[in-house]
C-alpha cells in the first residue's frame, strides 16, 4: 500500500467502459470464427466417416460449390453425377471414386450433415449480425479504421479489433516502444548478473500477438511492400519465426504512429517507388515538348577562350547543378 501511495507501482492498463464493449464484441466473433473452423473440421471428418472424399475436389469444403454439393447430399441425392458442380476440374472418374459411396450412404450422415450446414447458417448470421454491431459502434472512428486498413496485412477487420484492443488514439501508451513492449512483440530481457539468459518475447496482450502475428505473415507475402524485402533480408540470417516478429514489432510501432499521430501509411518499397516514379512521369509528359529533355544546350554559353560548352538542366528533377565539357582549342 505504501508503495502505491508513493506511486512506485506501474497500474494495468484498464480501458473505460465504452472500449470494453468493443473489446466484447471483437471477442466474441474471434470465438464464432473459431467455432465455424471447428465445424468445418467435423464435417470434413463426418465425409471421410462416410467415404466421401468431398475435400480431394474442392479447395474449400465451405464454398459455394462445395455447399451446392453438401446441401444435395443433405436432401437425399445419390447420383454423383447430379452432386458434381460444372465447374469442378474433375473427369467422371474421379468424381465417381470420390462421391460413390452416397449411393448407398446411411440416413443418419445425412441427419448430422444437414444438422452441421443449420449450425453453420447460424454462425455466419451471427458473424454478420456482430460486423453490423461493431460498424456501428465504430461511427466516430471511422478514419482511424481506415488509416490502419491501408497497412500491408490488415484489413478492416483487423484494424477494428486493434482499436478495441489499445483505443483510437492509443492515448495510454506514450511511445510506440511502450506499446510494443505491452503487446509482447519485442524481444525479451531475462538478465542476472550481467548475463541475458534468454531473448524470448515477454508475455503481453495474446490477442494483439495473435492480431500482429497474421497481419505479419500477411505483409510478408505482399508483393513490392518493404515488409516483403524485410523479410526476405531477415530470413536467412533469423529464421521465419523471428523474421516474423521482427515485422511485427515493425507493425506495431507504426500502428501507435498512425494512431496517436494520425498519420497514413505511405508505402516504401519498390511498389511505391513505382507509383512515384509513375507519376513524376505523368507530370514531365504534361509539361512543354522543350522542357522534356533532360538539359539543354545554350548559345550563349560558348566561351570562346575556353572553348566551354555550358549544359544547363531543364527539369525540375535533373536542377542539382551545371555539368561542363571542356572542348580542346583548335
């Protein structure tokens, strides 16, 4: 009690009332994304129970196609000609060897297969249902979603779970490293005695972890982004796993700037170095037919004692300074 009377304690961070809610809602449509994954994995099982290799033609067992496919079997079909999407990349004899057995499939796999597509209605209503409730929630801040949705590997998605997570502003933290190190995406510091035992990242908010973790493995895979070229640096001297914390420690520090600052996100690497050179080019090409070329060669610049031939640049991008030759006299 004394020390906190001489505020020696550091307190938690305790968000108010209105940001608990977001983290409320935020929290349980991670909860009906997770349950909607699990139900795919069972009905997966469910199908190889009953000898339909339904996954070996499909890419998602929960797409469009694939869904046609399940709510047919669902109802009683039996020819697996009459199951096959057009637009499966199959021949006849695959489809056969992978929705034969629904010939002589038992009434109660298509019970529980019915029973698990209800469920999975239900989740995706409820998803929908949540996305509505969290927009609406998020009115006021829109602009702070969109800032943080520009960011290589987020999304909107994403950039209203991170809102909910640290605030709109993240007010609390008064630096990037401060929020880094609340997040837990920053190296570690097990020292006795003059000796760091272990850099193993300190445990922080895991749902920030897990938010940054996917966003950077995301930002990794993003063509011409400097997130890309982080990691292929990174790679071969860290490892994947530490090359992706080290872009999410990157991310998390340019979160609190694009927050707190409220800064956008200008990309960086060789895709934005594209778009500026793009349109440096559209502007050189709206510019005067003599003001294109790169410098220009005046008259009135020959000395005749030295025989000195002056360029002078003409773009505003090549004005660094006047280049000479000197011409040998006859």
């Amino acid at each position: 009690m004394k020390r906190l009377v001489a505020r020696e304690l550091t307190l938690s961070f305790v968000p108010d009332a209105e940001q608990r809610l977001w983290r409320t809602v935020t929290r349980k449509k991670y909860q009906l994304r997770c349950d909607r994954v699990r139900l795919q994995n069972q009905v997966e099982a469910l199908l190889e129970e009953a000898h339909i290799k339904l996954s070996s033609l499909v890419t998602d067992l929960l797409g469009l196609s694939a869904r046609r496919m399940l709510k047919a079997l669902a109802n009683g079909e039996t020819n697996p000609a009459a199951l096959a999407d057009g637009r499966l990349r199959a021949t006849p004899a695959q489809l056969v060897d992978a929705l034969g057995a629904c010939t002589e499939l038992n009434p109660v796999y298509r019970r529980l297969l019915k029973l698990a597509l209800e469920e999975l209605q239900l989740i995706e209503q409820q998803m929908t249902q949540l996305d509505q409730e969290m927009a609406s929630l998020l009115i006021q801040h829109q602009d702070a979603v969109q800032r943080l949705a520009e960011v290589p590997g987020l999304g909107v998605d994403s950039a209203q779970q991170i809102i909910a997570e640290v605030g709109p502003r993240a007010a609390t933290f008064p630096c990037g490293k401060c929020l880094s190190s609340w997040v837990g995406a920053c190296p570690g510091d097990d020292e006795s005695a003059g000796v760091n035992y272990s850099h193993r990242s300190p445990k922080g908010n895991r749902h920030m972890r897990r938010l940054l973790n996917q966003a950077a493995n995301a930002a990794a895979r993003t063509k011409g982004s400097i997130f890309e070229v982080v990691y292929r640096r990174s790679v071969p001297r860290l490892g994947h796993n530490q090359a992706i914390g080290a872009i999410a420690h990157r991310q998390c520090r340019l979160i609190w700037l694009i927050l707190h600052q409220g800064v956008r996100y200008e990309e960086r690497g060789p895709s934005g170095q594209q778009a500026i050179k793009a349109k440096a080019h559209c502007e050189n090409d709206s510019a005067a037919p003599e003001s294109r070329l790169s410098h220009r060669i005046t008259q009135s610049s020959i000395h005749p004692s030295t025989s000195t031939m002056i360029f002078e640049p003409v773009c505003s991008a090549f004005r660094l300074g006047r280049a000479s030759i000197s011409l040998p006299t006859a």
